[in-house]
C-alpha cells in the first residue's frame, strides 16, 4: 500500500525538481529518474487494467453457467480483483503525486461486502474423507475436484459405464495438512523464493514436497482410504492385496477453468500396500517446481489450492486412447475423432507410439476416414504394481485397435457427452479384456486462441458466401437483423430495434442499444475490453476486429451474424436462426454460480460509462469496475501533462539531429533509443529505436518535396494575421509556447509536444502487443491569427483525425483526438500520419480565410498530399474592400 506520507513527499520533490531546487544541485538527472518513476506508475497501472479486463471477462462467462467451477475459483478472482484495483489507485496516486482517499474508501468497502459474501456460505456437503463415485456429481468439484466431479457426473447422469472406485476428498487434505502442521511450514518455506531466480524455487519446491512425502497421516483418514479399498475389491470380486488402482490427481480447478493437464501426478497399477504413501505423493504434486510457476503466473493464490485424489479400479485394457467430439484447431470440422493404441493410453497421450486416427460422421456414425499406424509396443500392467512395456504380436501392429461397431458406440458415447455438457469434449476412454467400452475422463476440449465452443449440430452454409469472416468472438452466438453503420458513437438515436451494430471500434457507449441489439460488428477492439464485457453481461453476440466490417456493410442490409463460427451472412440463415437459443447452463442453479453473482455484483457492472457526465469521478464509483473505468481514463491525462515538466527544464535532454524543421529534444526512458547513444551527445534518427516515436518520426521527417515545395500564399490571410499581431499584440493573438519540442521516449511509449511559435501539440502514445492497452491521444492548439481563422484550423484537424479513426472533440482553437484499443500496426500507422499532420498544419493560419478552407485542407490531406502547394485545392478570393484583420 502506499502511504499519503510518501505522496506527499513524491509532490515535493517534483517541486523542487521543477523549481530547479534538485536536492544535490544536479536537477536534470533527478528529473529524468522523475519521468522514469511516473512511467514505471503508468505501466503498473496499465498493466493491472488488462488484468482487472481478464478478470471480469472470466466471471461473465462463468455466470452463464456452462463452466465448472467451485468456490476456490470464485475467492481467487475476487481477490485478484481488489488486488489490482488497488495497485492501479497506488499507481494513480504515484503518477499524479494526489492522494486519493474515496477511491481507497470505496475499494475498502467493496472488499468487505466481498469477503461478507464469501463467508455466508454453508457448506455444499458433509465433511467426508472418502466418497465413493455413486455419490459424486459436478457439483461437488470443491469436495473432489474437477476431474472426480465429471467422472461421477458421467456415471450418475450420463448414464455411461466408467471405472468403479472412491474418491480421496479435499476434506482429507485439508485434515492432513492440518495434522502435520503443513500450512505453516509451507508459508515459512516460500518466503525464501526469490521470483528472479528459478534456483530458490527448484530448492523450495522440493524441501517443501520432502515435507508432504515424509509427514504421517491421520489415523482415521489412513483407515478410512484402506476400508474404501476393501470394498472396491469387494465389489470388483478380487482380493484386496489383487486389486490395483489408479491413483490420479484431482486438484481443484484441474479439468475446468485453469490448464493443468499435465502438472500434478497420476500412477498408475498400485498395489494396496502402496496406497497411503502414493496419495502423499499425488498430493505432493502439487508442489512441483512446475505447479508453483504456474500458479505464480496465473496469480492463483496456493492457499486456494487443495488436493482431491480420484482411486479408480486399475483397468488392465486392450486398448484405449483419446476422443474428441469435434476438430480441436478446426471447429468448423465437426466430425467425432478417434486415437486408439494397444495397452494402456498413457502411450497415446504421451506420443509414444502413433496411434490409430478415425473419424466418425457426426449424422450417422460411420467412419468416414480410417488410418491405421503401426503400433510395435503397448503398455502393459506387471506384477507387484510396475508398468511394462512389452511387444504388440506381429498379427496385431497393424491391425485397426477398434472395429467398427465398437467406433460407433464409442462415438455415440461423445455425442451424449457433448450434449449434456453442451460444448466440445475431450475424452479418455479404454477397451476392457470382456471388449467394455468404459469412459475414464471427461473435460472441455480446448479450441484455439479465439476460438468458442461450437453448439453440436450448428450446420455449415453452403449455400451463400459470407459478407465477413475473422475477427474474435467476444459473446457466442447467433443474431439477424438489419445492419446499422456507425459514423458517429455519439448519434445513435437511429438504430433500430433488432438491429445490427456495425461500428470502425469498440466503445461502452454501446451499452444503449444492447437491449435493442441483434448483435455487434467491429473493425477493432478487444475480447477482454469494457464493450465486449458489456455485450456478455446483456448476452449480445459479438464479433470484433474484422477490420473492414464498416467497408463492407451498409446501413440497411440484412445480416446473420455466426459468432460461433465468426462469420456474417447476407440475409437471414434461417438454419443459423434455429439455434439462436442460448445454451443450457449446467451451473445456474447450483448453490456455487449463487455466490457467483452476489460476489460480481460487487465487481462487474459499469456504470461509468461516459467520462463527461457529472458522475463520473470518485464519489461515482459503485464496483471494481467503475474504479477501473475512471483511472484508466485519468492516467492518460497525467501521462499527457509530461511535456510540461520537460519544458520546465531546459537541457536536460538530448537533441535529434533530424530534418524536421523542429529544435526536437529526447529523454529516454529506457528502451527508446540505442545502447550507447546518449554518449554520443547528439542524436540520429538511427539512434531512435522505440517503435512508436520511430514512427511518429518518420512522419515528421520532412521529405524532398516538403524541403523544395514553397507554401501557398493566401494574401488574404496573410495581412489579417500581420495586422492581428501588429494591433492585438502577442498576449491576445495567442500566448507563444517556445521553440524547443520534447519528446520523451520509450520502447513502447511516446510522450511529444511540439511547440513552435503560437503553435502547440501533444501527443502521449502506448503501443505494445496488448490490444486492450494501446492508445493515442493527441491535442493541438493555438495559432498566430485571430480566434476565427484558429477555430477553422481546429476544425480541418479535426475532420482529418475522424477520418483515420479518432475520437475528436473541438472546442475553440483547441481539438483533442483519441484512438484506442487498436492493434499495434494500426497506431504505428496513424502515429505516421500524426506527424505528417503536424507538419501540414504548421503554415495553415494565414490559409483559412472561410469556412471552404476547413474542407479544402481536409480534403488535400486525405487525399494523401501532405505537402501545401498549387496543386491543394486552397480557396482564392479577392479580399472585400474591408478594413485588414475584419472577417466578411
């Protein structure tokens, strides 16, 4: 947390900074490490936004119920939330040097109705050590873990065959740590790791893991796993010391929200004498160095993490291996696909041996496309609880491991799947030596980076070609209606109800029209920014980032939009529309998905939504969200006043050897220029290494024609602006900013100010990989002439920032344009044409002697003539027999 003491003591000595009162005399060094400070603020702030973004994005999907997921999910996201909001006040507070009591009272508040929320709560179930699979389902995933909660819910409500056994529950876990005093020891153990040096955490996770291997169990609960292993025997009709098992990791959260396939320990063919020392080291697993990185990572808290531990009857198969109800990188191909190999699956699974690969039509089950490999080796359960790998006879390696009867069945059983879970599954089966089919696991299969589940049966069209295709889906689903093609966020008084929403970017000014909305069409924008949060909490299908949708479309067509598949139709697919229902939520009603939504209350909902309205500033703020909403706004403008502070300080910076008709100082932040550079004294263009102040550069660069071409004079306006400064006098014609232009730099930010003469722009720019973090924001000001001919100026600039993609606002002489959440080549581009822009509008005053003037420099730049000349379409007319400097 950060104290107001050292707010306060962060003020005063930018103070003294800017005062020239450096506490050791030197002053510039102190400020350069002052910019450096505020820029490291800034990212911190920046960055906890795109987590905060993930955060609240991951708790809308999860409310539409079609996850798993337990209440250690929901207090790890909660608590990340506060975290975050909190570290971007801390940051606000350090970049702007104000405290900001309101916003921390409000934080607090929320974080207590959080944690009320969190604590009101009975327990689902009893407190059970052991539980066998008859009595498990999805809902108890805090009791058993993700894995053992499918596999019960495939058993008891599915209604396919899967192993017999018991699970080890979380309850047991909880008792063991508690008994060995293992909590305690592990906090002690992790204060020792160093997250710069993965030794500390190799040497941490195995003294900690030493720790769980060696540490007894409770009496009852040791009792309690050999009685449950009695009574399978019983049941499987062998003997216990001949009753092997699997003993297979159940974390919480393992086969649900997190991807840890593959990070905890599963053995396999233990032997009853062997049980109670293979579940501690199952439950050591999750202590791995590996595990721990992960978590670290993710910004799981371990503290969260319990260990169920699923023992299942050891099936000694003929063969086995992995479904999936659809194409895991392909989801348009949604035929079933089939691995299969001798022996145990682990050698499918771990790409020992090349499996067998069917596919299945969907419709009918018949295989369509059948590769048999050769398969030299299976493995094989041995004697006294070992693996072994033994030779496939020769009559077997190239034969299929499965027939067909038996592939449709199998098939059949991943259809049911698929359709009781309501999205695309990855299984794990095996073939019994009585030829059973038995299902050993069941999870979400996992589709590529932007991909969603497709619904089972949503059918492909054919018979049309689409309008667009691409993009990400921010909110699945299907909607029709007639297109509405955004110019203006502001107006959208027009839109119909039912309509389509086709818009240049995303924006949270969209929220008005959701209820109305058939679905949303962007040209950019971010699954994880707040419109695409918003069209998840109305539940408005949305496409984003096709690039060219407000190109392609026009205001009236009617549209299908497949955000499924991320594909628009002309007119209505009416075999599209069929599936326009939403998907059944398996979660919904489910005492979890309840605390769920009384914890997103306190964090979801935005009410802040434009940043001009009255409420919009602490005392506004009802959620994380809206906390959220109002620093990230505000830190562009602290960000922006940088220039000032640069200003304040002459010399302090290095000096650009550029043609660009500038006097062009830098001060890198870090990354902004090459190693060595600032030894040299001067800079070269060369020298600048920062992508977005490269590319503002190459804008402002003047090139031969600008260097050559004379400005067009407007005789006109050239004797209004001498006689304004003749008879008004510099402080009323406009204040004169200086000569000398700043440019503070980094390799993913720029901070620039030009000022020449009366003239005055600021740009301030991030611009890396995260979407939901790039910005431009840019402001110009000023001019030599009256207040007339400065406002149409403002006005031309306005008009061309519009037309690249900026928001704009124009007041006066003053216009402000914003670009956001655009992807990297996009604002690498328009920082391009800012350049070219300040340098246009550089002799501009004297030229805008009407209101044809704002049009025809509009017009001129747009058209890709960045040079003033004859050739510019300038209004040419003879001054009215007027007295000079008065306008007709």
């Amino acid at each position: 947390m950060v104290v107001q003491s050292e707010i306060l003591t962060n003020l005063k000595r930018l103070i003294r900074l800017l005062c020239g009162r450096g506490e050791d005399g030197g002053g510039h060094e102190e400020l350069q490490e002052e910019f450096r400070r505020r820029y490291r603020h800034f990212q911190e702030l920046l960055d906890s936004n795109a987590e905060l973004l993930k955060i609240v994005a991951d708790m809308e999907v999860k409310l539409r119920g079609e996850q798993l997921f337990g209440m250690s999910h929901i207090r790890a996201q909660a608590t990340r939330a506060v975290f975050h909001a909190l570290r971007m006040v801390a940051s606000y507070e350090n970049l702007s040097g104000k405290p900001e009591p309101v916003l921390r009272a409000k934080l607090a508040e929320l974080q207590q109705q959080i944690k009320d929320e969190l604590e009101d709560r009975a327990a689902t179930h009893g407190q059970a050590l052991v539980l066998g699979y008859e009595e498990i389902s999805r809902d108890m995933v805090d009791q058993v873990g993700g894995k053992s909660a499918n596999l019960g819910e495939v058993r008891n409500r599915v209604g396919l065959p899967t192993p017999r056994g018991f699970a080890i529950t979380t309850t047991a876990f909880t008792e063991f740590f508690a008994n060995a005093g293992l909590r305690e020891e592990i906090k002690r153990i992790k204060l020792g790791i160093a997250p710069d040096a993965p030794a500390s955490l190799d040497a941490a996770s195995e003294e900690i893991q030493r720790l769980i291997i060696t540490a007894p169990l409770p009496t009852a609960l040791e009792q309690a796993i050999v009685e449950a292993h009695d009574a399978l025997a019983k049941e499987c009709g062998r003997h216990p010391d001949e009753c092997p098992v699997a003993m297979r990791s159940s974390a919480i959260g393992e086969d649900s929200e997190y991807s840890f396939a593959g990070q905890y320990l599963s053995v396999l063919n233990v032997p009853r004498r062997r049980l109670v020392t293979t579940y501690r080291y199952v439950v050591a697993s999750l202590y791995t160095a590996r595990a721990m990185s992960y978590r670290l990572l993710k910004g799981i808290v371990d503290e969260d993490m319990s260990m169920s531990v699923a023992c299942l009857e050891m099936i000694e198969s003929v063969a086995s291996g992995v479904m999936y109800t659809r194409h895991p990188y392909h989801p348009q191909d949604d035929r079933v696909l089939i691995n299969a190999v001798w022996g145990l699956g682990v050698y499918a699974v771990d790409g020992v041996v090349i499996p067998d690969s069917v596919s299945l039509l969907r419709e009918t089950l018949e295989p369509q496309e059948l590769r048999v490999a050769e398969k030299p080796v299976m493995l094989t359960c041995g004697a006294g609880g070992v693996l072994v790998e033994r030779p496939v006879p020769p009559e077997r390696r190239d034969a299929p491991c499965l027939n067909a009867e038996q592939l449709r069945q199998l098939g059949g059983y991943g259809l049911r799947l698929e359709e009781h879970y309501g999205a695309a599954q990855d299984v794990e089966w095996a073939l019994t030596p009585g030829e059973r089919l038995l299902i050993l696991q069941s999870r979400p299969l996992g589709v590529v980076a932007g991909e969603t589940s497709i619904p089972a049966g949503l059918p492909s069209v054919n018979d049309r070609e689409p309008v667009l295709a691409g993009g990400e889906t921010a909110q699945p689903g299907i909607g029709s209606g007639p297109a509405f093609v955004v110019t203006d966020e502001d107006s959208l008084d027009g839109f119909p109800d039912g309509g389509v929403l086709v818009a240049p970017h995303s924006s949270p000014k969209f929220m008005v029209l959701m209820r109305k909305a058939q679905a949303i069409l962007t040209d950019s924008g971010s699954i994880t920014g707040h419109m695409a949060s918003l069209a998840r909490e109305f539940g408005v299908p949305a496409i984003l980032g096709l690039k060219s949708a407000t190109q392609d479309i026009t205001t009236g067509e009617i549209l299908t939009v497949d955000a499924y598949s991320r594909r628009v139709y002309p007119g209505q697919v009416d075999a599209l529309m069929a599936f326009k229902a939403p998907r059944t939520a398996h979660m919904r009603d489910t005492p979890v998905h309840g605390v769920l939504s009384r914890v997103a209350r306190h964090i979801i909902p935005l009410n802040l939504v434009n940043p001009k309205a009255e409420e919009f500033r602490p005392k506004g703020c009802r959620t994380v969200h809206d906390v959220m909403r109002l620093l990230h706004e505000r830190c562009y403008g602290e960000m922006f006043a940088l220039s000032d502070m640069a200003s304040a300080r002459p010399g302090m910076a290095m000096r650009l050897k550029a043609q660009t008709g500038l006097d062009l100082h830098v001060i890198d932040l870090g990354g902004g220029v090459a190693t060595g550079a600032a030894a040299r004294g001067g800079l070269d263009p060369s020298d600048v290494v920062g992508a977005p102040f490269k590319a503002l550069l190459n804008g402002l660069t003047l090139d031969q024609a600008q260097l050559s071409t004379p400005r067009p004079l407007q005789m006109k306006g050239f004797l209004s602006v001498m006689s304004q400064q003749v008879v008004a006098g510099p402080a009323q014609a406009g204040e004169r900013f200086g000569d000398k232009s700043y440019a503070i730099i980094s390799d993913k930010y720029v901070n620039f100010s030009s000022r020449v003469g009366y003239h005055y722009g600021v740009l301030d720019c991030y611009c890396g990989s995260t979407v939901s973090k790039n910005y431009i924001t840019f402001s110009f000001k000023g001019g030599a002439a009256d207040d007339l001919k400065r406002a149409r100026r403002a006005r031309a600039i306005g008009r061309i920032l519009e037309a690249n993609g900026f928001r704009v606002e124009v007041e006066g002489d003053r216009v402000v344009g914003r670009l956001q959440k655009r992807e990297t080549d996009v604002v690498l581009e328009k920082l391009w044409i800012v350049g070219k822009l300040l340098q246009f509008t550089r002799q501009m005053d004297m030229l805008m002697v009407d209101e044809a003037s704002v049009d025809a420099m509009a017009a001129c730049f747009l058209s890709g003539r960045y040079v003033l000349d004859a050739s510019c379409p300038i209004p040419q007319r003879p001054a009215p027999k007027v007295d000079a400097g008065k306008e007709d």
